[in-house]
C-alpha cells in the first residue's frame, strides 16, 4: 500500500490537463488541495493498526493484504466492513471520502466482464482481472466516469443531434479503440490516479457504439477535465479538519482519445448497457449506506454542538429533532446490513448487495438530506449564515467587541464558540454545504432512479396475491419465495 | 404442540369472566371468534413441515420442539427467524397475529428475573423457568397486560387520589400476593390461556406496591375482561380470510385478586420497574420489525390490486406510491435484521435485540401507517367507502345493476371486482381499519416513546464529539466504541 | 323557507325507490334519519335570527329573502358568506353539511348554460332559471349527481365495452330525453329533494350522447338508490349530536329515465363537457374552503379535550400539534377568501370562486385529513379503540369497574370522561371516522385532479419570464398581469 | 421622494463605520454594492408611473405622495397593497427586498407609542410622529434592529453574566439616553439611512433597562456595523440582474452610544417590552407573506426553466413538483389577504394585520423553504453544483468544449442554457443560496415562534366547545365571536 506522500508525489508528476477558471493548472494548484487531504485520508488510515481489517483486507486475486478500496468484496462480512470504512473515512473527512466510487467501478467491471464472456466468448473478464492486478498492487485511486452529458434528455444516443452527446466509439483498431465525448460530475477526477468509464444507461442495438468501457490514466493523452473545485474559505488562525477538505468536479472531454485494447472492458455489446449502469449505480447506493449515516452523524454532531452553545441542549423540541438524524441515518445503515445479508454471489465471484435493500437506504438520505440540513439551522438560528468573518474576530476595533459578544454557554469559551459556529457556517451555508445537498439528491442516483429501481425489483404480484387471498380470490398463499430464503452466514 | 383444535377445546372450558356489551358471556360467543381464528393461526402453521423452524423452534429448555411463539431467542438467527414467523403468520391474518405479546412477555420475565436474582439474591428466575416449562410444554397463547388505567397522567402512581389507578399488591402472604387495580387496552386477553402482568413504568421508592409482575390463567377468580371485540361486517356468500379475523381488546380488572407465589415474578423491586416494562416493550418493538412490513404488504397488495381493477396499474403516479410501501416495510424488516445483528447476549442466556434499532423501526411504522392508509384509498377512489352492502349485491333488483356496473377492468370479472372493493373497504372503511390505523400508532409504545428511548440509548456526545474534531475544539477522534464492534455471526 | 318539519313531511312523501342492504326502504327507514338530521339543520339554522344573512340571502331572482344553500352568488361578499355558512352549519354536523352539493350544482348550471346559449343560441339558461325560481321557492335540497361508474378508466365514455358506463342520452323525443347509466358514490341522494346530473369529464365529439344535464325529483320514476348510510353506533344513554349525525351514499342507477325537456340543461353540447364538469367541481371546491377548516376546528376541539381528560394539555408537544390544526383549517379558509376576492362575474351574472386559490385550499386539505386523524389519535391513546362498549358502562358488573376506571383528570367527572373519549372513539374509530377520511381525500376532487387543475390554470411561461429577467436571457420583466389586478371591492 | 441617484449619494456621505473582514470601509466598498442595488430598486420603481399606487402612497401625516416603504397602513386595502409592492420588488431582486424591515418598525413604533402614551401619559407618540414625518420626507430606508446577541439563553436579560448580551439603558440625562450592547443578524445596516431599534423579547420588572426603543443614522458615533456582506461570484460577460444583488448582515455594537431625547420612542416601560416585540415581528411576518410567494415564484420559474433546457418540462413529475410552489407560494399569498381583510384598526390609526393568519402564512414558508429548493435541485440536476466556472465557458481550449456540450434542449441556444445553469448555481449553489435557505427558515421568527405567537391567539377553549358540544357535555354552542365578525370593506 503507498503511503500518503507517495500518492500526493505520484499525482505531482502528471501531466497538466486540468482547467480551472480559464487556466491550465497543475496537480499542484491550491484549489485541488482540499480533495487531495480527503483522498490522502484513505492511505492514512491503511497504515493505521487500529483500522486494520476495516481498511484493508485480503486480495482475493493475490492473497496480499490491500486497501480495501481497491478490494472485490466476497460475502456479506466484506460489504459490511466496506459499510463501516466508509463511515469511518467519511466522518473525518466532513462526509464525502469520494474514494469508493473507484471501488465501485472496479466491482461493476468484474462482474459485467464475467457475464459478457459468459454470453458472448469475449476476454473481458481476463483482461480486466490484469487490469485489476496492477490497480491493487499500486494501490490506485479511481475516479469513475458514468454521466454523460446527455444532451437532449428526450431522446436516446442515437438519435440525438450532437451524435457527441454521449461518449462513444469512432474507431475501432487492432489495438485500441478510439472515442469521443464528455462525462459532467465527475467527482474527484483530478485527484485520482484512473479513470474508469462505464456507460450510463440503457441502449438499443442502434447505440452500439456507445456501449463501450475502459479505463485510463488521468492525465492521459486527449482528454481535458474542466474541473470546479468546492471547498470552504479558508481558515486564517481557527484551522479545523472540515475547512480542509473539499472536492473537485469536472466535465472530462474525450477529444478522440486513444483506448489501448488492454484496457477496454465493453465495446459494442449494447445489451449489458442497461447491466453495467446498474451494476455501478447500486453498488454505489450501497456505498451511501456507509457514508449517509456519517453524514447524519456530523449533522447531528453539528446541531448537537450548536445547541450546547446556545445552551438549549436539554430542550425538548431540540432532543426530539437530533433523534431525527438517528432515525434517518441508522436506517440506512440497517439497509446497508441487510442489503449485505440479502446480497448474492455472481458469477464473477464478486458478492453483490440485495438491490432492494440497497436503494431504499439511498433513497431515505436522498429524500432527506435538505431537511437534515434545516433541523441544524433552525436550531443554529440566523448566526449561521450572519457569523462575520474570521479576520472581524482576529484584529482590530472588532476583536474585543466579538469576543465578547459571541459567548453565550458561560461553559464555552469564546474561542470554543467561534469554532463551533464557524464549523455550522461552513457547513450550512458555504458552497460545500450547497455540495452536500445537492450530493446528497443526486449521487448515485436521485430519489427517482431508485424509485424505477425499486419498482423494477419488486414482485407486486406477490404482494397482490397477499390481497387476493384475503379477499378469497385466491384459496392458497405461497410465501414460500419470501420468507424461506436465508441470509448467508457472516463472520470475521 | 397443541392442535388448533385442542387450543379451541381448552379455551371453551374456561370460567366465563368475560363482559361484551352488557353480557357475561363464554369464549364461545361469536364475537370472539375472529380474535380465536387468528391464535388458530398459529397452531395451524407449526404443524404445517413447510415451516419447519421459522414457527418452531427448539426449546432451550428442553430440547424439544415447540411452537417459536413460546421460545426464549438465544441469538441473532433465532431473532432473524422470529421476524420471519411474525411476517409470514401476520399476512395470513391480515395484519396482527396477537401471539407475539405473550412472546415478548416471556422473554421480558426470562432477563429481568436473572437480573434481580444477581442483585437482591430473590429467586424470581427459577421460578419462573419452572413456569415457562410448562408454558412450552403446554403450548400457551399468553396475553401481556402491561398498560395501567394510569389515572391522572401528571401524577406517579403513589400520588393518584385513587391508589387502584396503577394494578399494585394489597396484601402480601405467606403463599402469595392479593393485588387490585386495572388493565387497559389490552388485546387478545379473552382468547389466551395466560396473561402475564408487568409494571408499565419506572418507579420510585414510594411506588414500591406498584412494582409487580406475575402469570395467571386468563379465566382466575376474581379478575373480570371487559372486552371490546373489533371485526368486519361478516360475509353472507362472498367469504374470505380477511373478514374472518379481527381482535378483542379488554379493560382486565383485578379485585382483590390472590396470586399464588409460584407464579410471582417481581414483587416490590421498584427499582426493575422501567427495566421491565422497557424490556418488554423493546422486545415488542422488536416484534413490530416483523409485522409491520406485513401491514404494508398487505396495504401494498390491496393497492395493487385495486388499481389493476380501475385497470390503472401502469400508471406512473400509482407506481411511485407502490414504492413507497416497499420503502417503508423494508427498511422496518432491516431495522429488525441490524437489530438482530447488533443485539447482546443477557445474563439469562435470552439474546435480547439492539435498542436503537428496534426504536428505529417500530417509529418509523408509527409515524407512516396513517400515510399508508392513505395511499391505499387515494388510489383505490370513493368506492372504497361508497360500495353498496354485500346483500345488495346478491338478491333483487339491485343485484344486476351492481353486478353489471362494478366492472371496471375488462379483465376482472364482477366477482373479483367486487370482492376486490369489499377488501378495500373491509381494509380502510371499517372499524378493523380503525383498529389498524391507531394500534399502528400506539402498539409498543408511539412515535414519541421510541424518540425517547432514542434519546436515551444515543451517546450524543459521541455525535458531538465528531463536530468537536471537525470543528478543530479537540485534536482526535476516537470512534473505535462506534466501528469496531462486530456483528454476531448468525447462520442456521 | 320551509320549516325543518316540513322538509321531512316532503321526504316521507316519497316514492320507494331507496335500496339499502337487500331491501327496497321508505324515506322512514331508521337507517337514513343520520342523514336527514344534517338536512335538517340547514332548515333550522335559516329560521334562526342570529344567522340572518349568513344562512339567509336576497335572491337575486326574486329579491325574496332565501335560505343561502338555493342562492346563487353575486359577488365576493356572497361568497365569502357561503364560506362562512358552509364552516358555521359544518360544525353543527360533525363536519359535512351536505347540502351544499346542491349550491354548487346551481352555480355551475346557471353559468353553463348561459354560456352554451351564447354559443349555440340553446334556450338552457332561460329555462333553468325557471327550474331555479322553484328550487329556491320549494326550498329544495338538491343532491348532485357527478361521478359515473366510469368503467375501464383507460377508455373514454364512447370507447367503453359496456356504453351504459357513463349516464348517456338514449332516445330524444320532443317532450324530453331518455337516459340510461348508473352514478355512484353520490352523497345525500335519499334525503334529497331533487337530484342534479351533470357530466363528469372532457367529452370528445364522439361521446356527443354522453353531453348530458337535467335534473329529476329524487324519487322519480325509473331510477333507483342503492344506498349505503354511515353512522356511528346509537347511543343508548349518552345522547348527543354527534352520534346522530350520518351521510348516505348511494349508486343511483337511471334505467331508461324519462327527463321532461323543461327539466333538461345540456343536450349533445360535448364541447361544454368539460367546462361543466369544472363548474361544479371548482364551485364544490370552494364550498371545501368552509367546511374543512370545521371539519379541522372538531378534530382540534376533541384533540384539546381529550389532552384536557388525559390532564397533559399543557405539554408543549401537545400544544405544537394543536397548532397543526390552525394552520391546516385557517390557511384553507384563507384560500377562500382570497378565491373570493380574486373571483370572477361570469356572463350569467353569477360570481365565481378563483380557480387557483380553491384548489390549493381544498388540496391542502386533502392532503392533510390523514395526519389531522393522526394528530387526534396520537394524543388521545389507544383509548381511542380499545373503548368498551356504552352498555358495560351503564350495567351489571362492570358499570362500577368504568366509573371508577375512566376518570383521569380530577376535575373531570366520569360521565364527561366517559362522553369525552366516546366522541373521540366515534370521529376516529367509527365507520364515520372512516368516511370523513376518505371523503376528506376524495371529495371535490382528490388532491391529484387539483394539481391537475393548477398546472392547467397555473401561468408557468409568467414564472419562466421571472427566471429569464433574473438570468439575463430577458431584458424587461412585465408583471402588470399579475400585480395590477384589483380585488373586488367587498361589504355587506 | 428620492431617486436612485440621490439615495445613492446619500450614503456615500456617511461616516466609515463598517466593518467588513478585519477592514474598516467606506459605503462605496464593491462588497456592499448588492445591496445597494437592492435599496436603489425600491427608489426606481416608484419613480415608474406603472406602480402608482402599488409603490407610492398618499401619507396618512401630510397627504403627500410618498414610497409606500415609508407609509402606514391605515385599512386593508393599504395592507393588500403593501403585500403587493413586496411581492413586485422582491421578484425583480431575487427575493428579498429588505426595506421592509424599516416600515415594519415604523408600524410597530406607531402603535406601541400610542398605547405607551395612553398608559402612562407619556408622549412617545408625538415624538415618533415627527420623527416619522421626516422620514417620508426624506424618502429614507430603515433598517430594524431587534435581535440581541442574548448571551446566555436560559436566561432572562438582567440575570446574564456580561448584562450587555442584551441592548440597554446605562445611563438617563435630560436630553438624551445612553446604550450598550449589540445587536446580531441585522440584514440591510449599511445601506440603509437610519436604524430603528427595538426590544427582542418580553421584559420583566427587572429587565426595565432593556425596556429601550429609538432611532439613529446608520453612521452616528459610536456605533459599529461588522458586515458580513453576501452575493454571488460576479459575472465576467454573462451580466444579469440575480447576480448584481446581494445582502449584508451585521453585529451592530453599541459602545455607549448618546441616542438624543428626540429619537427615544421607549424608555423603561418594561410591561411594553413584549408588546413592542411582537408588534415589529408580526408585522414583519406579514410582509413575508408578500416576499416569500415572490421567492416561491423565483424558485418555479427556475425550476420550470431548467426543465425547459434539460426538455423534460412536460413529464408528470415536473408538473406535479411545480404546482407545489403554487400551493406554498400561494397560500402564503392568501393568509396575507386574510390577514389584511382580518386585521383592526389600533387607537394610532395604524391598520394591524390578524395575527393568526401572518403567522399561519409566514410558518408554511419557513416550514418549506428547504423542500422548495430540493425541487429545484431534484429537477435541474447534478449540474447545478458541477457547473465549471464562467471563464472556462468564456475562453482558451474548454471555450469550444462547454458551449458544444451545455447544449441539451435544441430550442435552447448555448449561451442561453448556460445563463440558465448559472442561474441555478446562484440560486441554489451560492452563498446567496444558503443565506436565503437560512433567512427563510429565520426572518421574522422562525416556525417554532409562530407556533408559540399561534398558541398564544387561537381560542382553544371555543375549539373544545365545539367538541363539548358535539360529545353532549354541553348543551348549546356559540360560534357567534368567530363566524358573525364581519371583513372590513375594502377598495382602492
């Protein structure tokens, strides 16, 4: 596994091809620092011994002891530790560890590679295990590239006026194919070490060319990655772990890039379009089972800390509405549990969690998260967004006159309770809180797309046979589908 | 185990202590027998082999085989298959199997005794092992009584003008106890074998009398059940499984009622006053992680199939509705698999399931189920509460008028039209429906009872302590307590 | 005006053509007197001198003084009026009033068939002001008859396998029209005087014969009243108005009807299908913007009182949800006002509500019924259906054990306790209580066709404009549309 | 009245004392333009003969023609105007138009005054009549200051460790009053001309120091604004009105300050503390019904607009999602009408609004206005957070990349959908975003405080009569107080 330093010198080497602001910047730039310290977090916490088992785990390629970001999980215990460093990671990153998406990724490929084979005799499968090999041993962190920028949302690939509007194949040579096109809200592009590409939804047999996946370096040869970096103002004296992370998005163009064949894991085969986008999509829903209840944790935390300050801790109303962050964030931690319960092992060997469980943890955060953002400002108050800045507190006419005034638990010193309501500013009412929100809709799918999910995997017809039987139009009742099948033994 | 036959045999030999209307009155008559068809239920299936350990269970007693509902859960699959038992027996009955109280009430008895025991050195647990012997052996069907007619709410029960308000021993002999006072809303008492009492709240030093909990037949001298049957209006030629079942709730008074000391299980420990009514009402709780998504699969089936019958299935508003009921019955169902995971092994041996998570679930259905309702008939229309009576549909003139009008769906025949509406109305449109909608509310304990066990089992300094390192207040976080604990390992 | 006695000396007058369970029934059946009580009221409450000009108008026909429910409105003051009639009358009745069904079948006729004589130079209006002056000389109680049985829902009236799904013309002779169909879910029908008909949705030209409105004596030859009556348990002891309240609902079947010409207002004119269908829907809407906020003002009322009987009526959760209530049933009343003041005078000299602002009042209230039940039951415990039975409370043995049970608050005798918790047990767990719900949903139209009717009213391109100013993409911003309307001006 | 120009130059007279970031500042620094742009278009819009009337009004002092900013309504006409005026001008500025907040003071000062005098036989009215002649003379613009900085919060004023936490009297001389303390989240300060300051809470006996009401130039001595200015990033090319406009917030501190006799309006009447409290935040919450259905409308036509460029503006759930704004935006709207027609004439001549439905219509606001921007968000997409920076769409290589790519609806022109996006990410990912989440929950009150202020004025005991009567506990029932109160007339 490298080393945090290792990682951040490793991505100093690219080559420059992000854009910010109208400029062609480095890896270097000050405004990718805060998505390098989360991602840096990830290789820290690797090396910690308290987190060992957590963090990592054992290749089931090579046997080796590897991140556990990088890792296939296997049974149901392997989704639940991957539950559980997510939580961790994220907590102390402020909520988003940004890292699993890569993971996600490489889940989905191993998969949908196997079933490819399965079905058409291709080498998917192989080539991308290799693939998989080298991500490991150099203990990449991958970016995943699914959103195309989708142009007229009507209308499906082919038919759309711009044939660019999804990323697709315009040549296909002896050792590589090459593509056109542009992903949009790609989270942490700039800060990893790969990208891996997957298509983004359902295709017919005209969009063939744009049922296509691969993986590549970064900094690659034609591709741009137009990147917007999020993060709080930063902090003068008062320096705290959340005014440190943020993180990066970017529209990535591929502008005729070159794909060699060693890499491309799809190239054509449109009817596991639909299969791949899913196969990401909920294992990355899966994943918000993790990292949505350390939001709800830092939320609660943040409104708990508030209302310590304002000295209303103790109030009913307030008690009952931190309850509220434990009801929608440990819910969804359940759904994440028994979605690894319910899970089933592919084909590939990759175990895959139950899709229901899955989507309606990712689902409950999705509906929300606006409302988690309103119970830590209604108990703030207006302090939130009206705080002054930090330099008003640090000099001149205004020191004293802050000092003294921003006390108000005589418990809390003056300097506690600037920390905390600087900590609410920044995550209410900053443009990483407006990240956070709008996230926290859309990542990995917003409400809607698991609703369809969840509709898709849902037998109604059983539930309507329940009805039918009550209401006598049915003699019998077969539950034997539901409820006889059992969870899968876990363990250490 | 007992036949469904030998239970109904028992049953009619009783005392006739039971009052409907005005009237004394046998366990035979027919207003109590849609409370009788549903315990039926129970006996049914634990002779059904299909069954085979999800409604049996191996007694940890003795070894033998016995009906799950009379088992003490010894670990999380013993938990995992309580939650199956009550799902799968609670669709049959159309909602509530009732059986579960006695259940829950058995394992309340099972820790609390033992914990007694290991601190004032009494000799509740052996005692009460021998009565559960033969509870197993017998195959009872026991009643909880747990809430008290509670008098003026602001007031602790050594306060109350009227001392019976809470049931609390007058008398203390040599071979039992003399207890008065009243029980309320408690269901199922005229058609179970026992009733098992237990205190409904924390007590002081003062409340001592009030600390008392003990098993009797439901027919004992000197206890009177003044019982409110609930049920749909029975069917003339249309029957069904669901217009057969319903429940009965009764006001139990004691006057001046001996209890033999073998069957006194707390008597005078205030202390273990609200550690015994919580642990009965968290293992209820628990329960509803099994019930209450059969509530929704029920509300969810009889949605489904009347929107077949208004022949709107596909439409996409009634689709996003359906999903809701999955989004709410499911996350109950992971709730109760976390709490099954999460749960902890008691000093009795009794595995006892996680709190949050059991209060996370049980809420979540509480604050829902009117919602639920809602859905049902938003998209079932009018009809559900205009349909003409069954009798018009069958006999003179109006019987081809209905016939011809009730179609809807080309598909459907009127028959199934028709008993399709009568579902939906016996569902939504009756004083079962009623029932269903408030003990969704009420049973285990309301929305507002779990949101304070909430409050009291979250360590929210652990929450405040992740803003604190966020914050930059404290250096490090220590989140080993939250992550590092690992689930049991659960497997038949 | 007639007296309430006189009223129903009319009804007992009438022709045996009410069906109710299996048996052809007089006006005198026991089984409909519910429902003739609310009739009733209207009766009385006009021949109160506190309600003079409230319940009582100056027609505007005859200039003669008219009871409010046969008036057609004139301006925004009479509006306002009938808000205030309908909420006054509303909370005498347990929360429907009924009778103004047949106002809003009035309103929406006399402009309709203005219209449509403006049209196609028809001689409607005349003649249905003709049939008007009656109805407010003979002090009618009109039921209105909208909704048809409707069929396969996805097919319009003339595509229908069954052409007698929706009410349609059968034969046109020169002295009237035969009509053949069934309507359901019609409120009232067996204690109305006459019965109103119009059509229920948009007609094509192809359902030209489904274009169809008249109105007939509700005993008239060839129709029959498949009747389901609601009530609440009789009271044997306790008498009071609640438990004398009820509706009737019925199937009213038109069996190849004669409808004399004088009596018929639409022929064939498919293109005002839908426009009359809105008439009396938007009207009836309005008409919900006073009862609704009574029907909230009982659920708050009980809710106060029985937190009073339960002594917690000072706890702030208590107080916080009473709350709900005013903001539910004042924000609709305010809907209303504002609908009349932003009203409209139609051609035909009747003043018509503001589309946008009935159908957002009577939206929030469909959308709220559920949780104002759930607000009721939630405080007042599951008292509210485990309640035993009025007679174990008036006899035997058990008559002490209640008396003694019931009391809660000192200051509260049992027999108020005991009225008090009976009130709630038949608002929330009654057949009544189901009725209200689902009316509460369903009546008027459900929450879903209101959204409809706002997005059809609803100026989105005027909202677009507002973005595209503030965007950039449009210059100017004109709000003169919006903003320059004036209210009306209003007084006595 | 004043124009633009000389409001304008107005301020840029005023002595340097804001306090922007660790800088003291003149009027003119860039960061307080946005919210000198906001002020400018109350002074334009009156000057616009289109709002005559809506903007301007005739002074009920002098009979002049003045900015209605600066008028007190005198009927319900007036009131309806005002909502009106508040609702054109916040439109054109993005939501909040502020200058409000002055007229709200006047409003509250004028009565408290009146009733001060009427009590003691002071002369406060008087006083703050000439002072307030000269305030529509001189056209100014007011900001209120109310909210102190309150210390510790479970503690009255005179009970507080530092008895500064709450502004206050420290010294009395003949011709003037001295003050100290501060005052916290005061929106407007250095813009405006004049800051009114009154009590934020009810006083006791010994709180008589805090019992403080006056006027003062926004520049006098010793006073200090810290500013916390909000807007968003500005534009480079793409200029639009949304993205001119901003907010500042700030502490105002006190440091013993000589407010002179003349511009004292109170000066220990303690019992008044409250009154005058309230009168300031119900007025203000009534002219949220004015800004807030502004804001509703804002958000739809955003969200309809990004509809339009995503070309998904016809699809249910839009639809359905849109006409959610309506029904908050609208109702809001309505309880204002209500609240005018409801309102009363106070012994000052000043026409107060009804307090029920200012609070009804301001707690739907603050209860939604986090839901109202995940509509936005849900519709538009991940896009409203990953949009790359103005300048990468403006020049060098990603030029030619974003406007290819940003191109969805074909109808829609690349720089047109890139306004549009914009548009978004400065309603929904800004600062600005965030202040007007923050403020909507706050301004004026938040929820929970008009649930107190509702509490406090809806008769409970006449809702408990209602069900009394209907439970047969009492015998009549008089609606007499509610339902026989008569709207005052209204007109231009």
């Amino acid at each position: 596994m490298r080393t945090p330093e290792e990682y951040v010198s490793d991505l100093k080497k690219m080559r420059k091809n992000v854009y910010v602001g109208g400029e062609r910047v480095g890896r270097d730039d000050s405004r990718l620092m805060p998505g390098i310290k989360v991602m840096k977090t990830t290789f820290e916490l690797a090396l910690n011994p308290d987190w060992e088992g957590v963090i990592t785990a054992q290749s089931s390629l090579t046997g080796n002891t590897i991140n556990r970001f990088t890792h296939l999980p296997q049974n149901p215990w392997d989704l639940m530790q991957k539950q559980k460093m997510i939580r961790l990671a994220a907590t102390r990153v402020g909520g988003c560890i940004q890292r699993c998406m890569g993971q996600d990724a490489i889940v989905a490929l191993s998969v949908a590679t196997k079933e490819m084979d399965e079905e058409y005799g291709t080498e998917y499968h192989g080539r991308f295990m290799n693939y998989l090999r080298e991500y490991q041993e150099r203990d990449w962190a991958g970016a995943c590239a699914q959103t195309d920028m989708k142009g007229d949302r009507s209308k499906r690939p082919h038919e759309q006026e711009d044939p660019d509007a999804y990323v697709h194949i315009v040549e296909e040579k002896s050792d590589g194919i090459v593509v056109r096109g542009a992903k949009v809200s790609i989270t942490m592009a700039p800060v990893a070490d790969e990208i891996l590409v997957v298509p983004t939804r359902a295709l017919t047999e005209k969009d063939r060319d744009y049922a296509v996946a691969f993986a590549i370096p970064a900094d690659w040869e034609s591709i741009r990655l137009i990147t917007r970096p999020a993060f709080v103002r930063a902090r003068k004296k008062l320096k705290c772990p959340y005014a440190e992370m943020g993180v990066a998005e970017s529209v990535i163009v591929f502008d005729n890039t070159f794909i060699p064949m060693e890499r491309v894991f799809m190239c054509g085969e449109w009817q596991f379009g639909r299969r791949l986008a899913l196969l990401f999509a909920d294992s990355h829903r899966f994943s918000y089972t993790g990292c949505k209840p350390a939001v709800s944790d830092i939320l609660c935390g943040a409104t708990a800390l508030v209302a310590e300050a304002n000295n209303i801790e103790r109030a009913s109303h307030v008690r009952e509405k931190l309850s509220e962050f434990i009801g929608i964030g440990e819910l969804a931690y359940a759904a994440g549990i028994a979605a690894a319960l319910y899970g089933e092992k592919t084909s590939s060997g990759t175990f895959f969690p139950n899709l229901i469980y899955s989507n309606i943890g990712r689902r409950l955060m999705g509906e929300n998260i606006y409302h988690e953002f309103n119970i830590l400002t209604e108990i703030a108050g207006g302090l939130s967004v009206t705080l002054p800045y930090e330099d008003d507190f640090l000099t001149g006419e205004t020191k004293k006159d802050l000092e003294k005034y921003i006390k108000r638990n005589p418990k809390m010193s003056s300097e506690d309770a600037h920390r905390c309501w600087r900590l609410v500013e920044n995550i209410a009412a900053s443009s990483m809180g407006s990240w956070y929100q709008i996230a926290g809709v859309h990542g990995g799918g917003s409400p809607i797309m698991e609703t369809i999910t969840l509709n898709l995997e849902t037998d109604y017809e059983a539930k309507k046979n329940i009805a039918k039987y009550l209401a006598g139009i049915n003699k019998e009742l077969d539950q034997s589908k539901d409820l006889k099948a059992k969870p899968v033994p876990v363990g250490p």
